[in-house]
C-alpha cells in the first residue's frame, strides 16, 4: 500500500480539530449535520488533508466552543498544513517543545537517533536530564521539573512495537554530565535497555577522527503509513524536515554512521570500560 501524503504540521493540526470535537461533547456526524456538511468532509480534517476553508474552520471550532488561544492555534496550523517542513518556536517553553515532537514519535513505527553531544533523550535517567537541563541557556529553573517529566513520559514508547536505532557519538557519553555518580547511573541504565531486542545502540568511536555527523544531531521518524521525516531542535525551536532532498541527505548520513559505528557488542564493551 502506497503511504500517505500527510505533513507533520496537517498531522498536528487534524489531532487539535479531533480532541476539540471530543471535547465539545458532539459526534462529528452531529457537527456535519450542524455545519451541513458531509461527514467525510469532518473526517480528512481530523486526518489533517484540509478540504475546507478558513471560514468553514472558525465556524467548526465555533461550534465546538473552543477556546480563543486554540482557535488561533490550529489556524495557523492550518496555514502552515500545505507546507513540507515545520519550523516551530514554542511560546511556552521547552515541555510544549518536547510534546509536539511526541505526537510524531507516537505515530511512528522506527525511531533512528543521531546524537554527538549528549545521551539521546529516549535514554538519558532523571539526574542527567537536570544536570544538563541546569546548564542550559534555554531553559528557566522554573521549567526543570516540567522537562524531566515530560522527558520521562516520552521514554514510554520505549516497548515493543517500535524499533528503535541509536547511533552515539563516544564523546557523548564520555562527557560528565552531573559527575561522576550521575554518569556512573547513567550508563548502567543504558547497558540495561541495549540488551532489549527491539533497540540497536551503537558506539561511533572517536579514533575515527571526522564523521558524516558532523553537522549535528537529529532523529528520524520512519511510518508506516507516511513517508519519513527528520526532526532537528536548536536553541530555541525545532524543525521538522519532508523534502525529498532533505530526506535523501539523512538517510545517506545514517547509512554512513552505520558504516561507522562499533557494533552491538563492541559498543556494549566500550560502555563497560567507560564503567570499569
């Protein structure tokens, strides 16, 4: 079955149209009778394909009494649903951030990561989360708590059912993120899960000197039903990327970090040495 052409940004914004026709309390074949439409119209909206304009939106959110701040939420979603790629500064910090990019991890069935600096975020324990979190010029004290635990709470797809692939530079988890007895957990925690079959961990040593990473971390999200798409954060937003040109360029950088890289059981030694 071919996969859809479905964005990021018209995922996100079917998933706001579906929770505020729930959350109204109507079906949406008694919304389409209300607004005279054919139910299907209702349900390629919630499945983020458009097919309506402007004004027939404000009229659906109308009915369903949603509230000022969302209305002006999914229309500029709904602007933005025509473009390949999202470009996304959150207005409330870093936890909205993390939870846009879980709505998309969610849907997708692999999960491959490329980090150079830090633990992938899948991985990383509470006390490495704060100490990173702490030294981080984004980030408000007043935000941590919310971080870590949205942190935490997006570690829960790590079952079976998804595959994931992590691909870690070894200066990453050389680098003393909290002090000794926070890396000392840390990497304990790692050995654990990179025993579980559904997750590859993988080393890229630093005797090999210059990488194909070298531009910097992203993941990518791999559907079943969609085409895939590579997710990068900055300082201060992130970037989701559906081009085909992008998409050719980070799938030859992983294929070349898969070259690369340690394997399975060479990796699971280096962590043990960096133990010991």
């Amino acid at each position: 079955m071919p996969k859809r052409n479905s964005s990021v940004v018209g995922r996100e914004f079917g998933n706001g149209v579906r929770t505020a026709i729930e959350q109204s309390g109507l079906t949406q074949r008694m919304l389409a009778e209300l607004l005279g439409w054919q139910e299907a119209k209702i349900s390629d909206l919630v499945q983020g394909k458009g097919g309506v304009s402007e004004v027939d939106l404000v009229r659906l959110l109308s009915y369903c009494r949603v509230p000022a701040a969302e209305v002006e939420r999914l229309i500029a979603l709904f602007r933005e649903s025509r473009e390949k790629g999202w470009l996304l500064f959150p207005e409330d910090g870093v936890p909205d951030q993390v939870h846009s990019l879980i709505n998309q991890e969610r849907l997708a069935s692999k999960i491959t990561v490329w980090s150079m600096n830090l633990v992938p975020g899948h991985l990383q324990i509470a006390g490495y989360i704060r100490a990173a979190s702490e030294k981080s010029a984004k980030i408000q004290p007043a935000d941590i708590d919310a971080l870590i635990r949205a942190k935490l709470d997006r570690q829960a797809i790590l079952k079976p059912g998804r595959e994931f692939v992590f691909h870690v530079h070894e200066q990453a988890l050389r680098l003393p993120v909290g002090g000794p007895s926070v890396m000392l957990a840390q990497l304990n925690h790692i050995m654990v899960m990179s025993v579980r079959r559904y997750i590859s961990f993988r080393i890229v040593p630093i005797a090999i000197g210059a990488h194909a990473g070298l531009s910097g971390s992203f993941l990518q999200l791999s559907y079943e039903k969609f085409e895939p798409v590579i997710y990068i954060e900055s300082q201060n937003s992130c970037l989701f990327l559906e081009d085909k040109g992008s998409l050719a360029t980070y799938a030859e950088v992983l294929k070349r970090l898969d070259d690369e890289a340690l394997d399975a059981e060479q990796s699971r030694r280096l962590i043990t040495t960096l133990l010991s």
